[in-house]
C-alpha cells in the first residue's frame, strides 16, 4: 500500500522514473526510433479516431508525448491513458502496480476527492483538471467575442487552433475565454472581457466608470468545491501542451501574446512562479527565447527564468517595440522581432530590454 503520508499523485511521479520503456511499447506496440542505447525515443500509432497518425513521438527521457498528426502532446500518465483506454485512477494503478511492485494499489475514492495545499509544492505535470465555465461556446460563435478577437488580429483559425470559447451567463457573458491545457486536459483558464472603459477618460473619470459597470478585466475560475483538487494561477501556464515539444518555444506574458506568437508560444499569466519554472524546466526546446514586455518587472522575470534554464537549453532575448507588446503586434512582426533576438550569452539583459 502506498506509505502514509505520501500522496498518491508522488507515488505515480516515483514509479514513473523508473518506467520500463521497452516493456511499455511490447504492449501497446511502440518500437525504439533509434538503436543507440543513447536514444530515448520511440514512435506508437495515435490512438485517436480523428488521427490514427504513425508519428506519434514519446520521449520516455522527458516523459512526454507529442502526435505530429492531430498534435495531442502530454505527459507519460497521460499517454497511458490513451493507449490503454484509461481513465486517470486506472493509469496511476497501472504505472503503480507494472512498475512499483507488491500491492501498490490505491484508494480510487480518494483520487478524486484529492486537495493539495495551495501553499505546497506541486510536482510538475500532474495537475487536476478543471471545468470550464458552464455553457460555454467556441469564440466563433459569439458574435461579441468574435468580433472583440478579430479586432486585436485573431481570426477563426487560431481561435480553433487554441480552443478558444465564449463565456454565455453569468460572470463570464461576453468574455473570451483561454483554456490552459496541459498533460492533454484543461487545468486552468483565464477570461478576458471584450469591452474596455472609453478612451480618453481621466483617471477619476476612469474609476468610477469602472465602479459603476463593475467592470474586471480579467476573470479566473472561482475556489473549487472543499476536498476537490484544483491548479492556481501560480501553476497554469497558457499554451503548454502545444509548445512543450517544440524545438524553439518563446515565453510571452498574456494568452493573447501567445496566440499572435504561435503554437511554440507559452503565456506565464503573470511573471512567472516558482512552479512555472520547475515545468519550463522540463521542456524539450533546444532553444528558449524569453519575449516578455518591456517594464521593469519584466525584465526581472526574464532574468529570474534565464538563470533557472541556463544550462538546460540556449536562451535568447527579444523585446516588443516601445509602447507595444507581441500581442499588438502580427504574427509576421513578432517573426520578425524574433529572428532579431540575442542570446544571453552575448549581451545583458538590461541593454537587451531597453534598446
């Protein structure tokens, strides 16, 4: 049985380092990509209806995932899930009873009834899923949200490329909504209304039009139910499953920065935590550009995010032009702005931002 103490979630993480890869693909028929004993990929057939691609990749070094056909990616637990057709508890009693050894087996009652601590470190890459807010419809067919994102440069396309929705009722009518998928399931999103307070108003003036239509620019999923396991906002990260296996992934601050980036783009929401570091740690980038606004606390979150990735991968720099950020800007200018980019290595970071 699982040692008292020791959540369920950490004995997966234990058992999953010592994940025997070889036996893992004699099952559910994957084959080594590669001879050398140096290699650690290896190639399965997409379960997915919609795909059923040959090229689905599995780093088992990394443990994560990526099809190049439909483009699922995620972890190792969720990759087992997939293949063999699981649901999260059977998964974890898979890894668990394969690989650990003994009766390994868990309580799946308290599986789903599981709460970390808001204030405890939570191991990279298992974060709970979470609901989206009810009712809510693909961007495209609000006609407030669409034509809101077709403002600020977002046709249909990305919007279905990033599972962008609608919010219907309640607090979230009329807002976009950005779901953060990571390890293949939502563990987070972020709202964003698609109205602002008129231009030209003074500061006061501002306020209290603010006050009086109870106007939030952003909204975040409210505290989940007592006993239910739930991501804050100091887990989530916007666009991670689609950039985790990317050669080259820039780190922007805003879901929308990310969208006008691309699909190797992922949003800190914010400046970037201590546990969204250890997961940008775990990404499989040779090449990180960080690509953050150009105040000053940004620059201190790119620098805080260089020294943890230095060593890992090669990190660049790259600014926005002053009074814009990269979601101002198109996809071809923030290409462009991109392929500008300097590592660190050969300038600082101050003369970097503030040229």
């Amino acid at each position: 049985m699982i040692a008292r103490g020791i959540s369920p979630y950490g004995e997966v993480l234990r058992a999953l380092r010592t994940f025997n890869a070889d036996t893992f693909c004699q099952q559910y028929g994957g084959r080594k990509e590669s001879r050398s004993p140096l290699s650690f990929e290896y190639l399965f057939r997409c379960p997915l209806p919609r795909c059923g691609s040959s090229n689905l990749r599995w780093n088992a070094q990394k443990g994560a995932f990526v099809c190049w056909g439909c483009r699922v990616s995620g972890s190792t637990l969720y990759l087992i899930q997939l293949l063999g057709k699981m649901e999260l508890p059977d998964a974890m009693e898979y890894v668990l009873g394969q690989y650990v050894g003994g009766d390994a087996s868990l309580d799946l009652s308290t599986v789903a009834t599981m709460r970390t601590p808001v204030t405890a470190a939570r191991e990279p890459d298992m974060l709970p899923p979470i609901a989206l807010p009810a009712l809510a419809v693909p961007a495209v067919q609000s006609e407030v949200v669409r034509a809101y994102l077709h403002s600020r440069g977002i046709d249909d396309r990305m919007m279905h490329v990033h599972g962008l929705l609608a919010g219907t009722q309640g607090r979230e009518l009329h807002h976009v909504i950005f779901p953060c998928r990571m390890d293949g399931r939502v563990v987070y999103w972020q709202a964003r209304a698609c109205w602002d307070p008129p231009k030209g108003l003074s500061k006061e003036d501002r306020k209290a039009w603010i006050e009086t239509h109870a106007y939030r620019k952003t909204l975040n999923p409210r505290n989940g139910f007592p006993g239910v396991p739930q991501a804050t906002a100091a887990d989530a990260l916007f666009g991670f499953d689609s950039a985790r296996l990317a050669p080259h992934v820039v780190i922007v601050e805003g879901p929308v920065d990310a969208i006008k980036v691309g699909t190797h783009a992922i949003a800190l929401l914010g400046k970037g935590s201590d546990a969204k570091i250890a997961r940008l740690r775990r990404l499989a980038a040779r090449k990180v550009t960080l690509y953050l606004d150009r105040g000053e606390q940004e620059q201190a979150a790119a620098l805080r995010i260089a020294g943890a990735l230095a060593g890992l991968t090669e990190c660049w720099f790259a600014v926005p032009p002053p009074g814009f950020d990269a979601g101002d800007l198109t996809p071809g200018e923030n290409a462009a702005i991109l392929s500008a980019a300097v590592p660190v290595a050969q300038i600082g970071l101050k003369s970097t931002l503030t040229a």
